[in-house]
C-alpha cells in the first residue's frame, strides 16, 4: 500500500538516523559497505529480500559512479521516495564528506606542522590499499583466461595515454569485447524491488543526466567562471567511473592535476586520508574541492564538487531503476557488464603503477612501509583508518623528504 506524505516524510527522518549512524561507523570500502547494507536491511530490518537485494546491487556495481552510495540511495529511494533517497546520501556521505575538508583546510594551512614525513606516509599506505584492491577486485572479477587478457590490454590502453577520456574509450571496448567473447550463466528468478517511480519520471532522469553530461563541457568552454569548470570536471567524473571506489583515483587525478588546480603531492596526501575516514571512497571529491588552488576552495568548494560527484549518481538511479526489470533479463548486458568489470581490474593497476606508485616508492624505507601496510591490512586484517593512521605517524618518524 502506498505511504502517506506524513508517512513519507517520517520514513525519510528514519532513513536519515539509520545511515548518519552507518555514515559514522562504515569503515571498509565499498565491499565492506555492502556488508553492513545487507546486515542493516535485510538480515536486521527485512525492508527488502536476499534476491532483491542482489539484483540491486548487481545494477549499481553495472551503473558508472560508487556502488554502495547507489544502493543506499535506492533503499532510501525504495522506503521513502526522493526524500529518502536524499536522507540515505546525506546520511552516508556528509560525515566523512566534514573531515576531508577539515584535513584538506589542515593540509593547506598546518602543512609544515604536520612534517612532509607524515603526510609522504600517507602516500605510501595509498600504494598498500590500492593493491589490496587490485588483488581483491582480480580474483573475483577475472576468473578466466578471457577477463585476464582483458584487464591486461585494457591496463596497457590506459598506460599509452593517460587520461579521462582515454579511461572512457577502454571500458566501451571492453563491453563490446564482453558481448562477443563473455558467456554470462543464466539469470534466476528474482523479486521486484519496489521503486515509487514511474518510466516516464525515469525518462525524464535520463535525459537530464546526459544533457548535463554533454551540456556542461559546452558550457565550461564558454565562460572562464571556475565554478562551471570544476562542476563539469566532477559531474564528468562522477558519471564516467565504473567500479566506483579507487577507480575514481586516476579519473580525478587526470582532472584535477594537470590544469594545477591540486598539486599532486597534495592528491596523494589527501587520498591515503581518506582511507582513515568512515563512508564512500568519492567523499574524495570533497578534500579536493576544499584544497583548490584558486577559489572556490574551502568549504564552499569542497561542498561543490561533493555535489557535482554524486549527481550522476542520484540521475542514474531514478532514471534507471524504473526499467531495471526488463534489462535484468537481457544476456548481452550481463555479458558487457563481465568485460567491463574485467577492464575496471586493469585502470585500477594502471593507477597503482601512476600516480600511486611513481609518486610514493623512492626509497627501499618507502617500499618496506608500502609491504608492512599490505600485509597489515591483508594478513592482519588491521581496518583500514588504522593502518592509513600508522603508515602517517610512521612516515613522521622516518622523517622522509617528498
């Protein structure tokens, strides 16, 4: 039966006490934000069942944008309309969204009282959790000869020239290549997810987030206005990133130091950071935004480029999920989705080789922290805040120069 507007809007509030508490206590990443969604919804709460649950999440790893953001504004979404999609974001991403740009205001401001020893430390543990990604993702998203080739070509496209754009051209390929070549098994059964959206509302989501995707570069190239720049590069950003989470690192990293609106050094700093905070990985945007070079910076540009990332992201949602039914069912998606995945392994070993590693190893003092760090997280299986918290006190201690 369909809920109330009162009913509505008091879902919404239970939506947003639910996920500020996730938002607060999610350490992880992504897969592990997954984890704690199926405890929280279905094991817990029972808002919806195991199959509909594994299709969303099989939609939102197919959709570009940060897989576990996009499930937890389609359970909002699913439990209290707009409204909770907005209350499950906010809920999720705003806590973790505050301390990057703290850190990034900490960084500009206190860079010499916090000792280029720390924050070189922090680039270091990048390298450990970046590979501990790569190891992950490879194991379950190459099982076969044919994704391996694939995740090997499509790291050395990347390498020949990188760039966004470059990052874009290699997943297209990698889906035709996945059509032709993957052999996806057969689709079970599964349950409705019920979404309070109609196709034609879906259309309308759609067209909005290509006109923005295509309208905003256009728009970039006519005025000088800063603010429309950083909006196009982050809302690109956003919208191109399959795999979502460390995949978004050379995306943005292609975006934002080039132009020299973000030194890389800081790049790096600011991304071993946000390892050590609670929530999704593309809160990244937020410490960028907040560290820019030229104004806006601070608080004011960090709150822009946190919404410019995840607009695609509500976009895809509303728009997709109307018609997620049928496309559930369609074998040459499934097969895309398997050379696409395949291709996502090799940009993420294309970022651990550039920038992480190039700009991180340079003495065998940074290699033995980067394998202390792995193997902590790894083997130990240390969290992650507080393996990125001791690579940096360690880094402090080596003293080491950038």
């Amino acid at each position: 039966m369909a809920q109330s507007p009162n009913e509505m809007r008091s879902s919404a509030w239970s939506v947003l006490a639910i996920f500020l508490r996730l938002g607060l206590t999610s350490f992880g990443g992504p897969i592990a934000h997954l984890g704690y969604f199926h405890h929280e919804f279905v094991t817990k709460r029972h808002w919806l069942s195991e199959r509909s649950y594994a299709d969303l999440v099989a939609l939102c790893q197919f959709l570009p944008g940060p897989a576990s953001s996009q499930v937890g504004i389609a359970l909002g979404m699913s439990r209290a309309g707009y409204r909770g999609a907005l209350a499950a974001w906010a809920g999720f991403t705003l806590p973790s969204a505050a301390l990057l740009i703290l850190f990034a205001l900490g960084v500009s401001r206190y860079a010499d009282a916090l000792g280029p020893g720390a924050l070189h430390g922090l680039k270091v543990v990048a390298v450990a959790v970046v590979a501990q990604a790569v190891w992950g993702m490879a194991k379950n998203l190459c099982p076969d000869f044919t994704r391996i080739a694939l995740m090997v070509i499509a790291a050395y496209g990347a390498l020949l020239e990188p760039s966004a754009w470059r990052q874009v051209s290699v997943i297209v390929i990698a889906g035709l290549a996945g059509v032709m070549l993957c052999k996806p098994g057969p689709s079970d059964a599964h349950d409705s997810l019920p979404i309070p959206i109609s196709r034609k509302s879906g259309a309308i989501w759609l067209t909005l987030f290509f006109a923005l995707l295509f309208g905003l570069p256009l728009l970039a190239g006519l005025t000088a206005d800063r603010s429309v720049a950083m909006i196009d590069a982050f809302y690109r950003t956003g919208s191109l990133v399959f795999g979502g989470g460390h995949v978004v690192l050379p995306l943005l990293q292609a975006e934002v130091v080039p132009p020299g609106w973000v030194s890389n050094e800081t790049f790096l700093a600011g991304y071993g950071a946000a390892q050590a905070v609670p929530g999704p990985l593309f809160t990244f945007a937020a410490f960028l935004g907040a560290s820019m070079n030229q104004a806006p910076s601070g608080w004011t540009g960090g709150l822009l480029c946190l919404l410019a990332i995840f607009a695609p992201s509500f976009l895809l949602i509303a728009g997709v999920l109307p018609f997620w039914e049928r496309l559930r069912h369609s074998v040459r998606t499934r097969a895309a989705l398997a050379g696409i995945n395949a291709a996502v392994v090799g940009l993420l070993l294309t970022a651990l080789y550039d920038p992480v590693w190039t700009n991180a190893i340079f003495t065998l003092e940074d290699f033995g922290l980067a394998l202390a760090a792995l193997i902590a997280l790894m083997f130990w299986r240390l969290p992650a805040w507080l393996v990125v918290i001791g690579s940096g006190v360690v880094g402090g201690m080596m003293n080491t120069t950038l």
